[in-house]
C-alpha cells in the first residue's frame, strides 16, 4: 500500500474488486485480498501506473481526497467488479504474429513444419495490408486472453515490424518485436537475399521504434540454420551497439535442427556456443526453447543473463521435448513462459500453464516434479517480467507497475463455478482456473487505465 502524497498524478481512478498480486516479485508467493482497490494515475511521462494496492475500506477515502485535492480536482471514478478478481496481466515471452492462422498444421517435427507451412505462410508478410490486418486481429486476440505485453516474432520483411508497433501503439500496449534475420536455407520471397542490406534494415527499425512511447525493438535472427555466420555476427555488433534493445531467438528445440546445426557449425562447442561466439548472449536476450541444452550451456546463460521462452504447448504439439526446470534452477537460469504460437496451440495462459504443468510431470527418464500453481502464474506474469528485464514495470500490481491487469471470472463457465466454489485455500483455487480456464475466465483486461470491455463504473 502507498500512501497518497502530493505527487501530482493526474486522472487518478479506482478498480474495486479481489486482487491477485506478488509483493515481493522476486517470489513466486502470491497474495489474495477481498474486497481490494487498485488505483491508477497518470504520470508526467504519460505512462499510466499502479499508485496503490490496498483493502478498499481503508484506502478509498485518502484517494478520494487526494483526486479532489491533485491537478484535475476532479472526481474518483471507481469501477466496480463484484465476485471478480483483478489480477496482473500476462506476459508471453515468445509467440510469432505471422504464424496466427499456422496454428493447429500438423508436421512430423520442427523441420517439416517449417518448411511445408510456415515459411510459405510468413511470405504473405511483405504485404502492408495483410501485415496491419494480422497484426490487428493478434493483438485483440491477446488481450483477449489476458495478455498486455508479448515479446513477438515479425517476418523477415520490415514492412511486417511497421504494422505491428503501428497497431501496438494504436492499442497503447507495451511490445516487443523485430525483422527476422535469415539470410539461408530459407525460401524466396522470405530469405534476406543481401545480408549487409538485412543489417541496415535492423539498425533503421531501431532507430524508429526502439522507445517510442511503449514499443521496443528486438534484433531477431530466426535460428542458427537460417543465418549465415556473417549474419550473426553483425547481429551481435549490433546488440553491443544498442544495449537497451532485445535479442530473441531460437535454441535446442528439436533433435533433427540441432544435428544440422552441428554440421554447419563444426567448430562451436555447443548449438548455445554457436550464439555466444556471435555475442548474442546478454542480458535482454530471450531464447526459445532451451530444450537439449547441457549443464555448461544453462550455466553460461545465467552467467551471460541470457533467459530461456519455455514453450511448452509447441514443444508438445511439435513433439519436441520437454524443458528441465530442475537443472535450469540448478544454474541459476531465469525463465518465463511462452505461447509459442503457431507451434503453440493457445493464446490462453491458462493452456500454457497447465501444458508447463503437465511436462514438469513427465517422469521419462528423469523424476517429475510437481510445480506450484503460484509457480505457474509468476512464470506467466511477475517472472517472465523479470526474465524480460521488465520487473517492476509489467507483470504485477506494486505501486510502480503500468497499469495493465485482467479481471477474472471464476464463475465464467458452469464447471469452473462449480470446482472454484468448493476450493478451500488459494492454491486449489488457482489449479482450477489453470486446469478449467480459457479466454471465457478473462471478464476484461484493462491496458494503461482503459477497459478492453467495460465493466460497470460507480462511483
Ligand atoms: N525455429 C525456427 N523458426 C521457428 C519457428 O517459427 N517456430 C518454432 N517453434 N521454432 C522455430
Ligand atoms: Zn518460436
């Protein structure tokens, strides 16, 4: 809780319902309150932020004076969401905007797949048109389901990085984004058919979004198949020269992609090494996957701060393997969860949490473990911030975070009614909605202070 002061924020309001956050958002421990108020205000930045969190008996009445007292003396709307529980907004670490109707194309594996659906389908991309209208339809599509910040896969066409920050902005979201770099083994009308130009084509794109209000800019070269050594490389110049911008890629997803990998790159020690000789490992670079990583390469990513995107509804659609979470602890390797889409089946968070639910168990070979429902959602939410090197800003409630959050409905279907009804401590209540919830348990999502879809404001 923070207590008003005379900092001058302006169009402060008020959302009344439970609230769902981590208040130390280094710990997968949530808290649950009833009957809470989220207030948001406006700062000079022009950035919407979370003021305070509190029970709602207790910190209505200072916010109400502090709004009449502040620059607008204006009135304290409070919207009111009875039986509903407001909550952060998620995060999804890695999901491609182009591949939004690839999902759901059946392939015998990673490299089939590729090759017979997406990048015929990633073509369409040079289209500014068909560009605006898919970006559009994903990003409704991921509030939607809950989810306000994504870091996300263009195309390698720039045209495809110019629509989605247009539409990004538009929707006032906080979004990642970046050209695909892939300059080989790709085909016609996809390949960067000039690498030095593919380069330049990068820097310009930073150079006009990286910063601008809530966009950031990734230097994204797909995977090390598609990318001439000399591509890397200038990628990783590159990011040495823009240290503020994102790196994400692809690493260890599949068995086939990693034995090619190894006849193109004799010399690397690793399919991880073959990245870092390329200087492509550093804090902001989130690489998807890390499947059949060994325990030097874990290491070197959390030495390099580099975070692993654990994908776990593609890695079971594509058949690819499942993420060891207990070696990845083990190194000190930070990771958050990712849709993957259109490897990845769901937009939902909810499906992506049952499905990093479910592979945890897998006991193939190894001892499953059982991670914790808070587990799940902070993978989702405050620790994929943190793998992002968002933490403080996204993916929580403190007094400090933008204010972008959902608002959920537990009684959204008969059967999650039902189940969440006979839960007695939150950790049971939290399993239901990821086991039983979809987009239907998202009743609004709210980004930077406006309602997605409205509830009903009283004052
Ligand atoms: N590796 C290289 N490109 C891709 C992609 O688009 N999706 C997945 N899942 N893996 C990749
Ligand atoms: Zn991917």
């Amino acid at each position: 809780m923070t207590e008003p002061s005379s900092s001058p924020w302006r169009h402060l309001q008020g959302f009344r319902a439970d609230l769902l956050w981590f208040p130390d958002p280094q710990k997968p421990q949530l808290s649950h309150l009833q009957d809470g108020l989220l207030v948001t205000g406006q700062g000079a930045d022009g950035i919407v932020r979370i003021v305070a969190i509190g029970p709602y008996k207790d910190i209505y009445p200072q916010w109400a004076s502090q709004a009449s007292a502040g620059p607008d003396a204006a009135d304290f709307p409070v919207t009111h969401w009875p039986d509903r529980c407001i909550a952060p907004g998620f995060v999804d670490l890695h999901i491609h905007y182009p591949q939004t109707d690839v999902i759901g194309s059946p392939a015998d594996g990673l490299l089939p797949w590729l090759e017979h659906y997406t990048f015929p389908h990633e073509k369409q991309f040079s289209d500014p048109a068909y560009a605006r209208a898919v970006s559009g339809f994903f990003l409704d599509e991921l509030m939607r389901h809950g989810v306000t910040t994504a870091l996300c896969f263009a195309t390698a066409h720039p045209e495809s990085v110019d629509a989605f920050m247009t539409e990004a902005r538009q929707r006032q979201l906080r979004m990642v984004t970046g050209k695909v770099l892939q300059d080989r083994h790709s085909p016609d009308g996809l390949r960067d058919t000039d690498t030095a130009e593919s380069l330049r084509q990068t820097e310009d794109l930073i150079r006009r979004w990286h910063g601008v209000d809530r966009l950031g800019y990734a230097i994204t070269p797909r995977f090390a198949p598609t990318s001439s050594a000399e591509q890397l490389h200038g990628a990783g110049e590159i990011a040495q020269q823009f240290p503020g911008v994102w790196i994400q890629s692809h690493v260890a997803e599949n068995l086939d992609e990693i034995r090619w990998v190894q006849t193109l790159f004799p010399a690397a020690r690793s399919y991880l090494d073959v990245y870092d000789r390329a200087g492509l490992l550093r804090p902001r670079a989130v690489y998807a996957h890390c499947i059949y990583l060994d325990d030097t390469d874990r290491q070197r990513m959390a030495e390099a701060g580099a975070t692993a995107a654990v994908s776990p509804t593609s890695n079971l659609f594509l058949g690819s393997g499942f993420f060891d979470y207990p070696a990845s602890d083990a190194a000190g390797l930070g990771y958050g969860l990712a849709s993957d889409v259109g490897g990845g089946t769901s937009f939902s968070p909810f499906h992506t949490m049952h499905a990093a639910y479910t592979v945890a168990r897998q006991s193939i070979g190894r001892a499953g473990i059982s991670l914790a429902p808070e587990h799940l959602w902070w993978q989702h939410t405050a620790g994929a911030a943190q793998a992002l090197d968002m933490a403080g800003q996204v993916g929580n409630l403190l007094p400090g975070c933008e204010a972008d959050f959902v608002v959920l409905n537990p009684q959204a279907t008969p059967l999650l009614a039902r189940r969440t009804a006979q839960t007695e401590t939150l950790a049971e209540w939290l399993f239901a909605m990821i086991v039983l919830g979809d987009d239907r348990l998202i009743a609004h999502t709210v980004v930077q202070g406006h309602t997605v879809q409205p509830g009903t404001p009283v004052t």
